[in-house]
C-alpha cells in the first residue's frame, strides 16, 4: 500500500505546478533566473492535499513572476534532505540569486498565509533583483535627465526684486 501511495503524484500532468524531482530541480530551479516557490509534501499528508487548490491558484495568479513547484519528500529523498524537511507541507522561496539561503514559509495555517508570504518575499526579492544593462541604462539617463532639469529650474527660478516703499 505504501509504494502505491508514493507513486501517487498530488499535482496532475496539466497543472500549474511543476513537478520537480531528482532528475529536474537543478536543472529547471537551480539553474535558472526565475523565482521559485517550492512545495515539499507527501502524497499520504491530508493537509498537503488540502493545499492543493490554494497552490494552483498561487501559481496561476502569479505566473509572470513566480515558477511554482513541487517536490514529492518520499520520490526525492535527497532534496528534501538538502531543504531540511522535518513536515508537511513545507513551502520554500528561492529567490533570483540562488546561492542565497532559501526562505522558508512558516505558520501556514491559511490560504491567506501562504499569499501574503508569497506575495512579500516576490516583492522583496524585485527590489533586489539585479538590472540587466538597458534598465541600467534607463537609469543612467534618467539621471542625467534629473541633473539637467534642476540645473534649468536654477537658472530659471532666480528672482530680482525690490522692495519698494
């Protein structure tokens, strides 16, 4: 009954979420510039299948920003070992640098908790993402274009008056 179970995948072949496993997760998360939620679960956890609609839904809300995906602890013992997996679920945020530490999701006891968390961690990791050139050119120029305009305020801005009594 047990393999029966591990073989058994939470998340179906048309899902949002991507299954992740030994052969993909380096390849599809580690080496890539996306962010990443992952969820650990366990095909047998009743609160990992409670999740599955909130997750979906995360996925799908946020599809331009974040990759979501999942990880099956009993399929992939080695990731969950790496994640430190101690239960179930268990959410991670990976965000642009990978090198970084991974964020772990805690207290998630509501679908509005696993949104607010997400949603604070995307916009924490945008500030901090790194720009590519052109946005680094935009600001560049943007800065310049800064400079000139208070320097044409300055001159423009003088005032020559007098009192007259």
């Amino acid at each position: 009954m047990i393999s029966v179970l591990s073989a058994y995948a939470l998340y179906s072949e048309d899902s949002p979420v991507v299954t992740l496993n030994q052969d993909n997760f380096r390849e599809l998360v580690l080496n890539s510039d996306d962010l990443w939620l992952i969820d650990f679960y366990a095909p047998w956890c009743t609160a990992c299948q409670e999740v599955i609609p909130d997750v979906e839904t995360l996925a799908e809300r946020f599809s331009s920003l974040l990759k979501v995906g999942a990880v099956d602890v009993d399929e992939n013992t080695y990731w969950a070992s790496q994640f430190h997996i101690k239960s179930m679920p268990s959410f991670f945020f990976l965000g642009y640098d990978k090198s970084d530490v991974p964020e772990e999701l805690k207290g998630i006891n509501h679908r509005q908790d696993l949104y607010h968390q997400t949603t604070d961690l995307i916009q924490k990791a945008l500030k901090g993402k790194p720009k590519t050139d052109e946005e680094k050119q935009q600001d560049a120029d943007y800065k310049e274009m800064g400079k000139a305009y208070k320097e044409e305020k300055s001159t423009n801005l003088t005032c020559t008056t007098s009192r007259q009594q």
